[in-house]
C-alpha cells in the first residue's frame, strides 16, 4: 500500500495554463505539506496543512493555491503557469508538525 | 534561525570506498537531527536519525553521532555500494520548530562508480 501518493507523475504544459497536482495519504497524519524541488535538488516548503487548516504558508506566488477537502488530501492549483515553475513538486505528511516526513514520489512539472 | 549546511557535491566515489557527508547545524535548543535519502526518481526516505547528544542513528549500514560540541551529524558507510548512490539531505527539527517544523540542508549527490 501507498502511504503519499501523487497523480499525476508527470505533467507537461504550456505557459499560461492552470494546472493541479493532486495528493493523498493514508497514514492517518494530521499535517500535510508541498515541496518545490529545483534543477539543482534544492528542496523548499511551500505550504503546511494541520487537519485541513493552512499553517505555513511561506514566500510563494498567490497563482499556487493549496486545497485540503479532507484530512487525507492535499491538492495544488497553479494557475498561470510560467517557465520558473518548472520542478519537481513533492507532497509530504507527518503525524504532526514537525514529525519527520513521508514524502510522495513527486511530481515533475514542465512548462513549456 | 535554524539551518543546516552540507558539503557541496557531487561526490563521486568507487564501490567499496569509505564515505563521509558532512552536515553541520545551527539551531536554539536542543534540536533533533535526521538523515533523508533521495533515490533516483523517487521521493525522500527517511534514513536515520538522533534525538539527543550522543545518540547514533543507524540504518542499511549508514551510521551518524549527533555531535552537540561541534554542532555536527555527518554521515557515514564503511564500505558504499552502486545502490547507495542518491542525494542525501541532511535535517533538523528544532524544539521550537522550523518555519515548517522541519529544516533540510540543500542536498549532496553522490555517486558511486562500479
């Protein structure tokens, strides 16, 4: 079984267009995060998730927007996409803030 | 703030060599202290970890010693495979938290040569 999964794995797509990466866990953990991940490996947080609610949500462009229905997901909207959003974006969860980190297989991103 | 500073890579061993990744941290408190691993296309995994001074943590015959005197948690293998190639992030949870709870290094890549 998956603990974080995310869909899809790969996404290529034109400038302009609004995309979303969906994830989900099935550890039971309270805290949800996304991670941007650069050319040159270098991992950021972007957002953090604590039973649905945005607790983190660090210098990152108002084009991506984080959504959580359930405790179990955590979705991410870009719209207007760019050629500097090209990465790989990895959804993560731990039981709580903090907590070390089960990462999904991430998603790579490529714009056009 | 925290934050987490590894050796710059890459780094290129042959199999069977002695490997050792730097990490140093800086961090108010008493911090814990965490190796992730990243395998070629995948996510990260967590490696290892130490929650106090002194602790080693030790996993798939990596080891590291969380080393409170020299602000250090440095990783090592006695002898490194082909599979062991990666990117290793070293990381630390402060006890007053990150901005995200958790701080990771920026990664070393390393690569073992048959």
């Amino acid at each position: 079984d998956t603990a974080v999964s995310q869909t899809p794995k790969y996404l290529v797509t034109q400038m302009g267009n609004d995309k979303s990466i969906k994830c989900e866990q099935n550890l039971g953990h309270d805290t949800m995060y996304w991670y941007k991940q650069d050319s040159k490996k270098f991992l950021k947080i972007m957002f953090s998730y604590n039973n649905k609610e945005l607790i983190i949500n660090e210098t990152v462009p108002n084009r991506f927007s984080p959504k959580s229905p359930d405790k179990a997901h955590l979705n991410l909207h870009i719209n207007s996409l760019e050629l500097g959003d090209s990465a790989v974006y990895f959804c993560a969860s731990s039981q709580d803030l903090g907590g070390y980190r089960f990462f999904g297989p991430g998603t790579r991103l490529t714009v056009l | 703030g925290n934050s987490v500073t590894q050796m710059e890579g890459p780094v290129t061993l042959s199999e069977e060599a002695f490997l050792t990744i730097n990490c140093t941290y800086t961090a108010t408190g008493y911090p814990s202290l965490f190796w992730y691993v990243q395998y070629p296309g995948e996510g990260l995994q967590l490696l290892l970890k130490a929650t106090k001074a002194d602790d080693k943590g030790s996993n798939k015959g990596f080891e590291a010693t969380y080393r409170k005197e020299t602000t250090s948690f440095h990783l090592e293998k006695g002898s490194v495979q082909v599979s062991d190639s990666a990117v290793y992030f070293c990381a630390l949870r402060g006890t007053r938290g990150g901005a995200d709870g958790l701080t990771f290094g920026k990664g070393t890549h390393l690569i073992i040569q048959p």
